[in-house]
C-alpha cells in the first residue's frame, strides 16, 4: 500500500504560519501594552511626587514664578498622563481584534488537524485490512499448496 500522504498538508502548513505570525505579532503588541502601563504608572508616580513637592515647597514662603513654574509642570504630567491613557486604549482594542484574529487562525488549523488525523485513521484501517487480507490469500495460496493427508 502507498504511503500516507495528506492532500491539504500544504494548506496546513500555510495556515500554521499564519497562525505562529498571529501569535508573534499578539505577543509582541502585548509587550508594548504592558510597557505603556509601566510608563503611566511612571507618570502617576511622577505626578505623586511633584504635588507632593509643590506642597512642601508652599509651607515656606510663597514664590509665585516657583508656584507658575510646578502648575505648568504639572499640567504637562496631566497631559502625559492622559495620552498615555488614550494609546492605552486605542492599544487595548488592537490587542483584542488580534486576540480574536488568534482564536480564529487556531480554530482553521484544527479543522486540517482533526481533518488530518481522521484521514491517517482511515488510511491505516484500509492498510489493516489489505495486511489482513494479503495474509489471508497467503493462507489460501499455502493451503492449495500443500498436499492433504
């Protein structure tokens, strides 16, 4: 009998490099996520910081350049800190559609595989029963073969 051959292996093989380019990609869009939080919690904590300061630097003598100065500043943090909010959104949504993009190429890949593995199945049940019945004839072939007693 033939050896087995999967007629969609090529197609397989396509969609499990589009998946592995799906995951790559979703990984790597996770890395960036996570290094935006790490950057807004940066600016929170800058934020903390520089109020804090602000403060302190008003219990002494009040100097109006220095208390413009630390109201620009942060004013400044506030805008960072909301455009890093609004990229961390805008990444949030992508990260799901690729997230939903790598369920679905994952799904077309076990259809192949499911597909792939029913096929060896049938193919080795008929290699089973050709073994079976190939032995069968040799029997028979032997039988008439030899001379009865």
């Amino acid at each position: 009998m033939r050896r087995f051959r999967f007629g969609l292996q090529t197609v397989l093989k396509m969609r499990q490099t589009t998946e592995d380019r799906i995951k790559q990609e979703y990984a790597d869009q996770s890395l960036r996520l996570t290094e935006e939080y790490r950057k807004l919690e940066d600016l929170i904590v800058q934020m903390t910081q520089s109020e804090a300061g602000a403060r302190k630097a008003q219990n002494g003598c009040v100097d109006v350049s220095l208390e413009q100065a630390y109201g620009q500043y942060l004013l400044t943090l506030e805008q960072r800190i909301q455009k890093t909010k609004e990229r961390i959104t805008v990444m949030e949504t992508e990260l799901k559609r690729q997230q939903d993009a790598l369920i679905q190429a994952r799904k077309t890949v076990k259809v192949l595989e499911k597909l792939r593995e029913r096929r060896w199945a049938e193919y080795h049940k008929a290699s089973e029963r050709q073994e079976v019945k190939s032995m069968d004839d040799l029997t028979m072939m032997r039988r008439s073969l030899t001379p009865e007693v």
